[in-house]
C-alpha cells in the first residue's frame, strides 16, 4: 500500500472536532488522505507532551480517539455517515512523544446499518503496530448523513 500526501480526502476543517478541526486549540488537527486501496485511508500524527498520560507515552484514551478517529473518516470517505456503537482496542506498544505515527483506517464490512471498520497506529519509522482496534458503527439517518457531508466534505466521496 502507497501512503502519498497528494490524495488527499477534501474535508472542511474550520470547526471544533477535537480529532479534525482545526478551530480546536487543544486539538489532534488530522488531515486524511486516500491511499492505492479503495477502503483503506490514512494520516499521520507527531505525539507531543500535550497528549501524554505515563512520561514519554501518549494517553491511552488519545489512542482510542485516533483510532476512532481514523475508522470514522474511513466511512466518510466512501459517503458512509455513521458513528460508533462498539469499539476493541489493543494496545501492543507505546505511542512515544516525539515519534511521528502513521493512522490508518480500513472499511472491513458494509451489512446495511452496521458497519465494521479496523484502525491501526503505526510507527512510521519502522512500520511497527503500536495499537490497533475493530469497531461497529451504525448508519445515522439520511437527512443527517445530507447534513454532515455539506458541513464537512469540500466534495462529495465516490
């Protein structure tokens, strides 16, 4: 799989969302983009002391945000508006401050409403898996799947 910054996913940033928006002073402020596999997205993130929980590590409830982070834009991507109903974390390997990672989500499984995704944070370093995680989402509405695109997609996904 490719990981090139000159795909990227044409989000709106100008509000608040802790993970993507880039009005939120105390923010992650991820930027997505698609890779050479069509269910698969990612971004990359540098650790900082701001996100700490144990010295030198990231905050383990940091780590379930990126996760979750990265599975839910992997559906808006595709146009699929939903939001987390169930989520499994591991942990296999500090995220160390100062170490730049890699997100990546994966669309697994489409079944109507239910939808199945997996994340992973990586090393970019040295590609090794920090953290990884599987999650069901559930469709939202139509009418609210109409309103999150115009706010938050420059242009709708293929």
């Amino acid at each position: 799989m490719r990981f090139t910054e000159a795909q990227p996913i044409r989000a709106v940033n100008d509000h608040n969302c802790f993970g993507c928006g880039a009005l939120n002073p105390a923010g992650l402020h991820l930027q997505f983009y698609a890779t050479d596999k069509p269910d698969t997205i990612w971004a990359s993130w540098l650790p900082t002391v701001a996100f700490e929980g144990y010295g030198g590590m990231i905050h383990g409830g940091i780590i379930c945000t990126l996760l979750d982070e990265i599975m839910t834009w992997s559906l808006y991507s595709k146009n699929l508006w939903a939001v987390t109903a169930k989520m499994q974390t591991s942990f296999r390997k500090p995220v160390v401050v100062g170490q730049p990672v890699r997100l990546i989500g994966t669309v697994t499984r489409v079944r109507g409403r239910i939808l199945e995704v997996h994340g992973e944070i990586r090393s970019e370093a040295d590609d090794v898996l920090l953290a990884d995680a599987d999650a069901t989402f559930i469709r939202v509405p139509e009418s609210q799947a109409d309103e999150w695109t115009e706010r938050y997609l420059i242009e709708s996904a293929t």
